[in-house]
C-alpha cells in the first residue's frame, strides 16, 4: 500500500534533511573541478568532472553510467530501468562544464573553491548547471526512500555533456549517434530557472535562433567622394538602407515570409504571463534602458518570450578613425540575429531572409551572405501530461501554485526534442540573483532543496498519471 500524500512528502523532507550534509560536500567537491569547457588548457579539468560525475552517479545507484566521447569534451550518460516495463521513459538534460572564472574577474573569493555564505553556496557552477545536476542524485534516493522501491517509478536517464558552455558544437551529432539509447517518453532540462524566490515557475519553451552575415562591396578600393561620390553606389549607403529595411513602422520584422507557421500565443497564455508579478521599470534597469520598444500588440514578457525578432548585432564599413577620409568604401558589414518560435522553420527562415537581401542590394553592390548552424524553438503544450506532472511535484515541493514563463533565449533542448521526437519540460530552481555567467555565482541553499524535493515527486507523479511508452 502507497503511502498517504502528507506521509510522503514528510519522508521525502525527513530524508533530504538527514543527507543534506554529505550531498552538499559531495558537490562542493565536484565544484572544484574547473571544467571550463571554452579554454584549452581546462581540457582534462573536463574530463576529470566528467569521470567524477560518472563514479557519483554509480554510487546513487545507477546501474549504468557511461562516458561518452565526442570530437571535444566528454558527456556522461547514466540510466536506471524501472522495475515496470509500462513505465514511461524519461531523459534527464543537463551540462558539467562551466564557464571561465578567475578571482580578478571580480570574485570575493576562489570562484573554484565553494563557499557558503548565509544560505548561500558560491562557486563557478553552483547554478549553472553543476547543481541543477546534482540535485537529482539526492531526489532520487529521496524517491526511494519515499516509497521502498529499489528502482525509480519511471525509467529514468540522464545525459550530461560537457560542451554547453561553448556553444554545444558536437551535441547534436552526438544525440543522432546516440538516439537509440537515448529514447524517451519527455526530456527534463535542469538548465534553466525561476521567476524568483517567491514565485516558483516552471518554463514551457525556449526561442530558436538564426543568425547571418552580411557583406557588402561597391568599388574594388576606396575611392574619393568627391570625383565619384553621388556617381557609383556606396556600400555603406547600401548597408544603412538594409538594415533600415529590416522592421516595418510597427516594429514587425519586414522580411516576406518570415512569420510562417508562428504558434500564436493563446487567450490562456498571455493570462498567466500576465498574472506574474512584473515591474517593467525594474525590468528596464536590468536592461540598462530607458524605454521599451517592440512589435505593436504584446506586452513585454510577450515580446521576448513569444515573439520572433530580428536585431542588428553590428554594422560598419568605411573610415572608422579620427578625424575625417572622403572616401566611398569598398565594402560594408552587417550582422543579424533572428529569434524564432514555435512553428517556424530555420531553413525556411534563412531563404526568405536570402531573398529579402538580394531584393534590398542596389545594382553595383555585391553581396554575400552566411549563415552560422540553427537552433530550432521548442515548445510544450500547458495540457501535456508531463508537464503537469512538473507542475504538480513543484507545487508539492513549494507548498505554492506554480506560474509558467517561457525563456527567450536559445540552447541544445531543441536538438533532443527534434532528433529524439520528445517533449522538453524545463525543471530549474536558479534565480535571477544567482549571476550565471558572473562574479560570484551562487545558488540559494532552500531552493537547491526544493529542487531535490520536485525530483522526488517527479517521477511517482510520472508513473502514475502518465503511461505512455517509448
């Protein structure tokens, strides 16, 4: 016989409290491996975290725990069958590399020595991700203990790589490599976070994102504006107009094309985007700025969580020192960005914004344009089953109704959801406070619980309202 729900959650608590202790030395520990995944020189430092993750994961339980190789950093896989085959299967996402940190950056202390200060646990990492990681070590046991199982409710995997910090080069062919064994029901990201400490959320989708290169070129040298100015094209000129012709008076990207197949936000979703508590004159200085400004219709959150964009990320050509050279430039650069959203197409994406080039350069200016590698949006529905289950471990670990939010960014969550045909659902407990990518990083002590108390609700809540396969 289960335990009733209160009896649960107390065990689940009871346990966590009694481990609390050697879970946070343990990943104190790994917080010491520089896995800086961007420098060279840090190469073994990342193969030192992976096989420490590995041999961890081991003694968790995990029957299987593997490295992975791949043509720069190694990634870990682990996974733990369920003792139901009806189970559905769940992969757990996450990275153990971090970004570059040095005390002159501007850290109190050794950005790899952890320190606890207050409730609080900084180090390079203790965010992002190396404790989003980590904390499901302890939720699962705490899942365990919970309900006398000797294996989790679900079958339960976990892919951790070591190259997210750069850009995630090898990933994708890994996971195409790697689908059969990878196949799950729904991938959980324990990359991402919370609207704050008092408003727990739980994301529902991530943007894509296209990015190109423009360049531009007129005569085959400088030559003088005033013998040819006003007689030959300039590509500067050329430049200007492109990029000008990039929005419409209504801050719509102008490209044809370009908002094909875009999911719009529903009547229920902008609802609950409005019910969290946001300031926009807060907001704007965290932007650094001054006044918002964007597609006429949406709020802000809506803007920049559901909305497709396209910003200029550089431009210049021409004499660029002091004082003054007439000249007409030979050539002229521009650099764009476009975050996608659910329903559009990179591919498609990138031939309507090819067209739109070529019908904006005027006769006597060559172009070339390049595009770098996509990264697709994903998005889950508010009804799927999974992502309730989420929702519901999350209200029990908080003891508070859970918001939803979206994140604007972009990262390797599309590649799972594409390759392997698998929902993503976003399971995070960082906040804004926690300075990823900063001086000082850290991460809230009770939340980093309160994540290891979701995990452990998680994956009961899976079983039971989800039987659904592979």
């Amino acid at each position: 016989m289960s335990k009733p729900v209160d009896d649960v959650v107390s065990t689940v608590r009871t346990y966590i409290e009694a481990h609390r202790g050697a879970f946070l030395d343990d990943l104190a520990e790994w917080l010491r491996i520089p896995s800086v995944s961007a420098q060279p020189e840090h190469a073994a430092d990342v193969a030192r975290s992976a096989d420490w993750l590995a041999a961890k994961l081991s003694d968790t339980g995990f029957p299987t725990c593997e490295i992975w190789p791949t043509a720069g950093a190694p990634a870990v896989f682990a996974e733990w069958p369920s003792e139901d085959p009806e189970a559905p299967t769940v992969l757990v996402y996450g990275h153990h590399d971090v970004q570059p940190a040095a005390r002159e950056d501007g850290w109190d202390t050794d950005p790899f020595e952890p320190v606890i200060r207050g409730n609080r646990l900084h180090a390079r990492g203790a965010a992002d991700d190396k404790g989003q990681v980590f904390f499901h070590t302890l939720g699962v046991r705490a899942h365990l203990a919970a309900t006398g199982r000797t294996a989790p409710s679900v079958h339960l995997k976990l892919l951790v790589e070591g190259e997210e910090e750069s850009g995630s080069p090898h990933f994708r062919r890994l996971v195409e490599e790697r689908a059969e064994r990878l196949a799950a029901d729904a991938v959980i990201v324990s990359d991402t976070g919370m609207w704050s400490e008092d408003t727990p959320t739980v994301c529902t989708g991530m943007r894509g994102l296209a990015e190109c290169e423009i360049e531009l070129f007129g005569p085959a040298q400088d030559i003088h504006s005033g013998s040819f100015g006003g007689a030959v094209p300039n590509p500067a000129t050329a430049a200007a107009r492109l990029v000008a012709a990039l929005h419409d008076e209504h801050a719509r990207v102008a490209v044809p094309g370009f908002y094909e197949g875009v999911t719009e936000l529903t009547d229920r979703e902008r609802e609950l985007f409005a019910e969290l508590p946001f300031d926009e004159e807060t907001w704007l200085r965290t932007a650094r700025s001054t006044a918002t400004h964007g597609e006429a219709g949406h709020t802000t959150l809506e803007r920049v969580w559901a909305r497709p964009t396209a910003e200029v990320n550089g431009i210049g050509g021409g004499y660029q020192g002091a004082g003054s050279k007439t000249i007409i430039p030979s050539s002229a650069l521009v650099k764009l960005s476009f975050r996608l959203v659910a329903g559009q197409d990179p591919d498609h994406v990138e031939k309507a914004v090819r067209a739109w080039a070529a019908d904006q350069v005027p006769a006597g200016v060559r172009h070339e344009i390049t595009f770098g590698p996509a990264t697709r949006p994903c998005l889950t529905p508010l009804d799927h089953p999974a992502l309730q289950s989420v929702v519901r471990a999350m209200g029990r670990a908080f003891e508070q109704p859970i918001r939803y939010t979206r994140e604007g960014g972009s990262g390797p969550a599309a590649d799972l959801q594409e390759v392997l045909g698998a929902p993503v659902i976003f399971l995070g407990i960082s906040v804004p406070s926690d300075g990823w990518h900063a001086p000082n990083e850290k991460v809230e002590l009770d939340l980093l619980m309160k994540g290891v108390e979701t995990a452990a609700h998680l994956w009961g809540d899976l079983a039971e309202n989800w039987r659904e396969p592979h």
